[in-house]
C-alpha cells in the first residue's frame, strides 16, 4: 500500500489538479441524506426525518460517521485532491483516537491511502457527559501518480471522523459511474459493523465482505446505537436493496436497555418492518460475535478508568449474572430469543436465515486474537470476520448466494 501525507490545510498551493467538479450526490454511494453545510456537503447515513426523531447524542454522532461512504467517478486524472473538512473524536483522559483514513481504489483495488490534517476536535468527558468542540481549518487528501488511462475511482471516506465534503478537483475530468448490475446490500448493525478499529474505511468488515461477495454495500453499522430503534427499520424499510442483514446484541447489553419481555415483540417489530420494504429480498439476522464479558453477564458496560495507566482504555461488564433470572440480557440470552424467533418466523417466510455471530469470530478467534478493549475486534479481526461472512452469507449455499 502506498501511504501518501495529506497536504497542507486548505486548497492545494501550486496545485496540479486544476478542474473543479461539483460535489453532487451521483458522485457519492452509501449515503441516505446530504445536507448543505456553510463548508460544503455532510454526508448523513439516515435520512432527516429519521434524524429528527432521535434524541440520543452518541446515534447522531454515529450515522454522522461515513462508514462505507464513497465517491465514486470515472476519470483517467492522474492527480485527484479532495478538500474536507474533519470532526475527530477525543475523550477526557483516554489515549488519542488514531486519524481518520483515506482509501483510493482504482478499478476495485485499494491503490493508496491517506488522510487529512486540521478539522474540529469534539472532546467528551465520559464521567460527566460534557462535550467541547475546538474548531480547526479545511485540510486536503492528495493523491497523485495515478495511471493515466481511463479507470473508475472509489474514495472511501473514514468510518471513525465526521467528513464535510468541500471539494474535489483533478488534472483530467471527472463523470459519475452509473448504478451497474451489482446488487446493494443494506446492513445494520453496532461499533463492529461501523468499523471500531478496523485498518481502514474499505477494510471494515461489511466493506471486505461487499467487496468479495461483489455487491454494493450500505452500511447502517452505527457504534454504540444499534438498539432495535423503530425509527432506523423504517429507514432500511424505505432504502432500495436486493439484501438485508441486521446484527443484533451487544448495544443492547451495553447500555442494558430492555429486558427479555421487551426483547422479543421488539426483535419481530423490526422484522416486520423491514418485511413492508423488502418482502421477498433475503434477510439475514446475524447474532453478536464472541465477547467474553457479555457472554453470561449483563449489562451495562462500563469503562475500566484503572486500565488507563497502561495506556488504554478497556472495558468491564457492571452487571450480575444473577440477573438473568429478572430478564436482564446477555449476548447467551439473546443469542438463544433470536435463533428461536428467526426459526418460528422462518415456517412462513423461507428468505429468513440466521447466522450464529460466533461464526465470525469465536473462541478460538478470541485466544488468537483477542479483543484489545475487551469488546471490539482489532483490524485482523475485522478481515477474519469479513471474509467469513462472504463464506457464509455469500458463498454457494449462502441466504446471498446468487
């Protein structure tokens, strides 16, 4: 991979990309909504109304996140720049978040890769909830010695800062790439299918999954929010796609929101409504991966501050065991209600499939690789997990088989 520097804040000095082309939303993939800012083009991965209707800071932060958010063009420009505009995330006495990344396919090959400098800092205090935002200038990715033939480009956007998009400019013109053939596949799920800490945005594992099962990706992986919110399955209910999937478990856990009685009429509301949408396309329901803290222990999560000296921040599960018998949820509970829900529903609707999370990455993954925070997967983890789900899910005997 070739790793190119970000040039200076602002439009390029000296620049050798001269044209100019209109940020426009047949430029863009992945996105439900683009809203005009006084910088230039926000990206949104739910759509206004389904914004108005939330009122929980951490999801609007998180469909703000352009997870599998890309532009996409023809061009055979040898220099591409794009000028943006960055909101990082800090949080009170944790080691810094890494920057943001930059992914430049051609032809569907990951080419080079890069990132931006200046942007806002939006600093959280996670003991007190407070939130501070410094703001900072315009920066600019700059990819150059591009080949010069006609090739189709991706720009993969970062799955871990707000990107305001201001503008693109090359040394050759630019022209949208129509929708081709390739289905689109709608995904929801928590930080994993986000991207926690993958090594790049086309290296989440639903991208890498898209990319061997040969399809077009929208990912509605929101970190921290994927919570069965009606509101977000009417906004997949009303989005164009050939293939549905939805994991569901851990943000239930960690923010111990519902009990088992709550559970269960929610898991078949959010079915039912995707079913309004899409009432044939194959919909799969994918279980949560392996979390040691979770598996047998309820919610909430919490922060392990006493890790901090160490250099990073961990977590631990603040809940009892004991619990379970009141209805409290663990990832075992929930595991069993949707393997049991999926197979009851499944007699009426036979595109309705379900994959065990542990599938992806289980015990044995966990002894190999274990998870550095004791709940999200690390970069290698994320390319184990997305090359077995394109196994699975897209494979011969596959629910997305062709």
């Amino acid at each position: 991979m070739n790793h190119q520097p970000a040039s200076v804040p602002g439009p390029s000095h000296g620049t050798t990309a001269p044209l100019t082309t209109p940020l426009t939303a047949d430029l863009l993939r992945g996105a439900l909504d683009l809203e005009r800012t006084e910088h230039g083009l926000l990206p949104h991965r739910l759509p206004a109304w389904a914004r108005a209707q939330n009122t929980d800071g951490q999801l609007a932060m998180a469909q703000a996140q352009p997870s599998g958010v890309r532009l996409v063009f023809r061009t055979r420009a040898t220099v591409i720049e794009l000028d943006a505009l960055r909101t990082k995330m800090a949080y009170v006495g944790a080691p810094p978040r890494p920057d943001g990344a930059y992914d430049l396919l051609v032809d569907g090959r990951l080419a080079a890769q890069a990132g931006v400098t200046g942007g806002n800092v939006r600093t959280v205090d996670m003991t007190t909830g407070a939130v501070e935002t410094r703001p900072g200038p315009v920066g600019t990715v700059r990819f150059g010695a591009l080949p010069d033939r006609p090739k189709d480009v991706e720009i993969w956007l970062p799955y871990n800062e707000l990107t305001e998009l201001v503008a693109l400019r090359t040394d050759a013109p630019v022209e949208p790439v129509p929708h081709g053939s390739r289905r689109v596949w709608l995904h929801h799920g928590s930080s994993v299918s986000h991207g926690s800490d993958a090594a790049g945005p086309s290296t989440t594992w639903p991208a890498l999954a898209a990319s061997l099962g040969g399809v077009d990706l929208v990912n509605l992986g929101f970190g921290g929010s994927a919570l069965l919110d009606p509101f977000v399955a009417r906004a997949m209910r009303d989005t164009p796609a050939d293939l549905v999937s939805v994991k569901i478990g851990i943000n239930l856990v960690n923010l111990d929101l519902m009990r088992l009685r709550a559970f269960t009429p929610a898991v078949h509301g959010f079915l039912d409504t995707l079913r309004e949408g899409h009432p044939t396309a194959p919909l799969l329901v994918v279980s949560s991966v392996l979390c040691p803290i979770h598996e047998d222990t309820p919610g909430p999560t919490a922060p392990d501050f006493s890790t901090l000296g160490e250099g990073r921040l961990r977590f631990r599960a603040a809940g009892d065991p004991a619990e379970r018998a009141a209805g409290k949820l663990t990832l075992g509970v929930i595991r069993d209600e949707l393997a049991r829900i999926v197979e009851q529903r499944a007699a009426e609707d036979p595109n309705l499939h379900y994959l065990d999370g542990r599938e992806l990455y289980g015990e044995a993954d966990f002894a190999e690789l274990p998870l550095p925070d004791d709940l999200h997967p690390d970069a290698a983890s994320h390319h184990r997990i997305g090359t077995r789900f394109a196994d699975r899910a897209f494979g011969p005997s596959g629910p997305f088989a062709l």
